[in-house]
C-alpha cells in the first residue's frame, strides 16, 4: 500500500514552504524523502544510531553540513 504524502512526512519539520527538512522526530531504521522535498538542513539526521537506510528523491538539491553526522550504521 502506497502512503500518502502527509504521512511519509509525520516525522519531519519542514520550512513553511514545505519542500526543507528542517529537523527530523522520528527513529526508524529506513527512511523514505517523498518527492519534493529540495534540501536537508545542517545536522537533521545527527546521532540517529538506528538509522541504516534512506531513500532520497529525485527533487533533492543540497544536504547540508554534517546532517547524518554520527549515523553509526
């Protein structure tokens, strides 16, 4: 089943235009960016210890200073 866009973005704050990942709540060990996020900030998956996969879309730009800073996996 496909999930909505809403949902795939429930674990993210984004910029008011919505398409900047600004700080990420969740702790999941695979991450899918929907498309049209553009940009990662500085630091958003920093120290996310679970983290072994992410998906990133075909509208991502710029990922910012160390933003999967002490990712041990």
């Amino acid at each position: 089943m496909k999930q909505e866009p809403d949902a795939m973005l429930e674990n993210f704050e984004l910029n008011k235009e919505k398409n900047t990942i600004i700080k990420y709540t969740g702790n999941e060990e695979h991450i899918a960016i929907p498309e049209g996020i553009t940009s990662i900030m500085d630091g958003v998956f920093k120290k996310q210890k679970k983290l072994e996969s992410i998906a990133l879309p075909s509208t991502l730009k710029t990922i910012g200073n160390y933003a999967f800073a002490d990712c041990d996996r």
